[in-house]
C-alpha cells in the first residue's frame, strides 16, 4: 500500500505582523493632519487579539479602520482575519468598535469545508478534522493540489493556508 501524501487546512494570523500594523496606525493618529485633534484612539489587547477604537464619530472611526486595514494590507495580513463590530455608543458622545482578529477554523466552518470537499468526490480522499484545523490524505499528490485549487476559490469567510504539504 502507498504512503498517503497530506496537507493541512489552517487558518492562522501572524500576531506580530498585526502588532506592527497597530504600532503604525497609532504614529498615523498622531502625525496625520485630519485625524491629530480628532481625539480618535485604537488599542491592541495581544492575548485577547481585539482591537478597541475609541472616536468622535463615525465617520473619523472608519478613517481609522482604514488606515489600519491600509496598515494590514501592507504587512500581508487578510482582511478576512479581522471581524470589526457594529458601532457602539460611548460615554462623551463618541462612538466604540471592537475589531476581533481572528485565528483557527471553528466547527461549523470546518465541517462546511469537509462537507464541500466530499460533494466533489475526489478519488481516493481523506479529510479529517483535527481541532481548529483539517487534514487532507491521498495517494496522489495531484488530488491534493486540486484539492487545494478548489478550497482557494471558495470563500468560507476567513483566510485559509495551506501547510505541512508531505
């Protein structure tokens, strides 16, 4: 019998990438003209991977998230990874979002992805969820690469990596 080939499905976000994003946001907030009074703030929680911004209004506060996804772009982060909150009302007439970056594929889209996968019904595939993350096996290195076409035209609402190609 022959060695199945394999692959991981992942969805992962490189912190630090997106900490110097924040750090670059934040140089921005305080240099750019339209916003250096504006008394707009963002904070990074690392651990909790949430973004809080903190603005006079709406309109300064999507000023900011653009400059930040502009930041993110830049430093090869999705935008996927980054969910961002209905607007809140805060104390002081301004307004509050909550952006949550997001890492790991939860069950619901995992089991979407295994699911589609199988509709296809690729010869001689295995795909097994593994927590927040799938693994594909198959004898043949080509029904993998298909596999992972397929997957990158799909969008499952999150940004997907393909790793540990063996």
């Amino acid at each position: 019998m022959a060695k199945d080939n394999s692959f991981d499905i992942v969805s992962e976000v490189d912190m630090q990438e997106v900490d110097n994003a924040f750090q670059q946001t934040r140089k921005e907030l305080m240099q750019r003209y339209d916003l250096k009074g504006s008394g707009a703030t963002i904070d990074l929680d690392k651990g909790a991977g949430r973004f809080t911004l903190h603005a006079p209004s709406e309109f300064v506060a999507r000023q900011v998230m653009d400059v930040l996804n502009t930041k993110l772009v830049q430093r090869k982060v999705d935008l996927k990874a980054l969910k961002w909150s209905s607007p809140q009302a805060a104390s002081g007439m301004t307004v509050r979002f909550f952006g949550d970056v997001i890492a790991g594929i939860d069950k619901d889209t995992a089991m979407k992805i295994n699911k589609d996968i199988k509709a296809e019904k690729y010869k001689n595939l295995k795909v097994q969820i593994e927590g927040d993350q799938l693994r594909a096996f198959s004898p043949s290195r080509d029904t993998l690469q298909e596999v992972i076409a397929f997957l990158k035209e799909k969008d499952y609402g999150l940004p997907l990596q393909f790793v540990n190609y063996r």
